[in-house]
C-alpha cells in the first residue's frame, strides 16, 4: 500500500477521514509517509524546558526525599535538644523546644508546597511519556497490519501463479489425451 495518500492511509488503517483523526494520529501519518521516526526523548525534552525555579523544586524534592535528608535532620534534631538541654547553663530554645517547633513548621509549610511541585512536573512529564508510547506503539501496529497485507499480498500472488502453472498442466495432459484418443483412432 502506497503511504502517499494520507485521506486513503487514514481510511484504511484507521476507518476514518483523515480530517476525523487527532492530532496525535495525523502527525503519525505524515512521519510515516516521510519514513522518519516518531519516537522521541520526552525526558530530554521536557527538561530542557524547565526554568531555574522548577529544577531548584525537583532539587529540593529529590533531597528532601533521601536518607541523607533524614540522617542529617535527625543529627541536627539531636544536637538541637542537646545544647539547649545539657550543654547551655542558659539555652536560646529551653524545653517544649518551641523556637525549633516554629522553625519545623516553617520547613514543612515551604517544603510541602515545592515537593508538590516537583510531583505535578513529574506527572505531567509521565503523561508525555505515555503519549510518546501511545504513538510509538500506534506506528508499531499500522506496520505489522501493513507486513500483513504484504503476506497476504505475496500469498496471493503465489496461489494464482500456482493455479496458473496447474490449468497449464491441465491443458497439457488434456492435450496428451486428446492426442493419445486421436492415435488410437488412427490404429
């Protein structure tokens, strides 16, 4: 099948006008009449488009989500409540600790809001992912239907050329027959 008519392409492949597909399925059609390639690093893509403020977001996020992070808070917890509970004779943040009680929510309401950040990204960068996949595999199907009708095609092609080479046996014996009739006629 000629891929040069993208209106007959879309109507075979996918039963609809070319003008009733999306987006997605268009594009699809031209790259394959081009023979060029539709997949593409959404990953590089995406993040070339990030901005300073997004990336420091995916920063914070993916430390704030680490042992590090952990380790290192709990260490500073630690020495927190130990200078201001034994080693200051008088501390700046005496027990319940509620200058480190401030200082914790202030951490948890900045935090929050940028880890959420970094998830919307992420699903955003998963769903281009997904589209990627969607046409990638869309391309793969329309090529193994097309491998298809060119089996189909050559098996066609070789069963009229058989049933040709057999009526040409036929005629051939038919022939013979006649021949050997007509012989034993004139015996």
């Amino acid at each position: 099948m000629s891929m040069t008519d993208p209106e007959h392409v879309a109507r075979h492949w996918f039963s609809k006008g070319l003008h009733e597909l999306g987006h997605a399925e268009q594009r699809l059609l031209d790259r394959l009449a081009k023979r060029k390639l539709v997949s593409e690093d959404v990953n590089a893509v995406f993040r070339s488009d990030l901005t300073f403020g997004e990336r420091l977001a995916d920063n914070v996020s993916r430390f704030g989500g680490s042992w590090t992070f952990i380790i290192v808070f709990a260490v500073i917890l630690m020495l927190w409540t130990g200078v201001n509970s034994f080693v200051l004779k008088h501390p700046f943040d005496p027990y319940p600790y509620i200058f480190l009680n401030l200082m914790l929510s202030m951490l948890a309401a900045v935090q929050a809001p940028v880890i959420m950040m970094s998830q919307n990204r992420q699903a955003s960068m998963d769903r281009l992912d997904a589209a990627n996949d969607y046409k990638v595999n869309l391309k793969a199907e329309i090529e193994i239907m097309g491998l298809h009708d060119k089996l189909d095609q050559i098996r066609t092609d070789q069963l009229a050329a058989l049933l040709m080479k057999q009526q040409e046996q036929i005629d051939l014996l038919m022939k013979l027959v006649a021949d050997d009739d007509a012989r034993k006629q004139g015996d």
